[in-house]
C-alpha cells in the first residue's frame, strides 16, 4: 500500500539521495520469501544438471525443494502481508484479461504479484510439487521402475524448466514495460511507489 512509504518532510534539505530513494518504494517482499526464493531456484537449477550424473546431490536438492514447498506453503498462510495467499483466487480469475492486455502493453500497476505473476507462482508450485513427491516415489521400493511415476517425473521436470524461462522472461518484459527493476525489488525487498494496486 502506498500509506506505507514515508512521505518526505517538507524542506528536509538534510536528506541524502539514497534517503530520498528509500522514501519512494516500500517494502513488499520480506526477507525468508526473498531467501525462499533464490534458495528455490539455486535447487531448481542444481536437479535439472545433477539427475543420473549425480544421483545422490540430485536426491539431496530434491528433498531440499521438499522442505522449501513446505515452508512456502506455511509462508503464505502466516508470513508478511505479499507473502500471503489471500489474494490468489482474485489474481487467477484476472489473469486471462491481464494477459490479453498485454499484448497492448497495458500493464497496471501492482505492489506484490501481478495477475500473471500469480499464475505462475500456482503453476510453479503445482509443477515442483508433482516433479518433488514423484521423485521421492520413484526411489522407494514400492514405486522404483513404476513407469507412471517416472513418466509423471520426468515431464513435471521439463515443465518445470520451461515455467521458470517463461517467468525469467516474463520477469524482463515487465521491467522493461514498467521501467522497473524486478530483480533488484527480489533482493532488496523493496519497489518502486505508483498507482499500484
């Protein structure tokens, strides 16, 4: 919400220009989300390159997204307010005219995940949480050789990968549209005060 950012004093001439940057975003995204996710895509990225060359650190990572799912999922129940799932259902169902906006470049404006970016969060999260228990499945002895389960593994993998270049390009073509760096607001936590929604 824009009532969160600290609007500058009137003839504060004392203050830097990094004072008066920091005065012009506000904290959206809080520090375990941010930790959250470069911890998740670090994992992502090691079990694409790992599966049979290093069975044993892919196994590892996969349990590791396991664990990170799992705190997501808690996460959005109890973390800061943009770390939280209330507003999915409400994002999901704007999503199809969102994305038919952009094709005219009209984005809006959004403090935490935008319509698409909220697609995309379930879609991930869908798609790491089938690839992660069907890989667990497939090294147990009940399901070891299941042609199900390794089918089931191997193209939630592969849609994995392709959801996370769709969300790194997605990621570029909103910075360049908003004129906004989505990457640094990931690390620092912060954006960029506008008409957001």
């Amino acid at each position: 919400m824009i009532e969160e950012a600290t609007p500058e004093a009137r003839g504060a001439s004392d203050r830097t220009p990094a004072d008066r940057a920091a005065s012009r975003t506000v904290a959206v995204w809080d520090l375990p989300l941010r930790l959250w996710h470069w911890a998740l895509a670090a994992c992502v990225l090691a079990a694409w390159f790992t599966p049979t060359v290093y069975d044993r650190l892919h196994r590892i990572v996969g349990y590791a997204v396991l664990g990170l799912l799992a705190f997501r999922l808690v996460w959005g129940f109890w973390g800061s307010r943009y770390s939280r799932f209330r507003m999915i259902g409400v994002r999901l169902r704007a999503a199809p005219g969102y994305l038919w906006n952009l094709r005219r470049g009209i984005t809006g404006r959004y403090i935490g995940l935008n319509p698409a970016g909220t697609l995309m969060l379930v879609a991930l999260l869908v798609s790491l949480a089938v690839s992660t228990i069907t890989g667990a499945m497939s090294v147990t002895v009940t399901f070891f050789g299941v042609w199900w389960v390794e089918d089931a593994h191997r193209y939630s993998s592969d849609a994995v990968i392709v959801l996370v270049v769709l969300h790194v390009l997605g990621v570029l073509l909103m910075g360049i549209l908003q004129r906004e760096n989505p990457i640094r607001a990931m690390i620092t936590g912060r954006k960029r005060i506008g008409h957001h929604l």
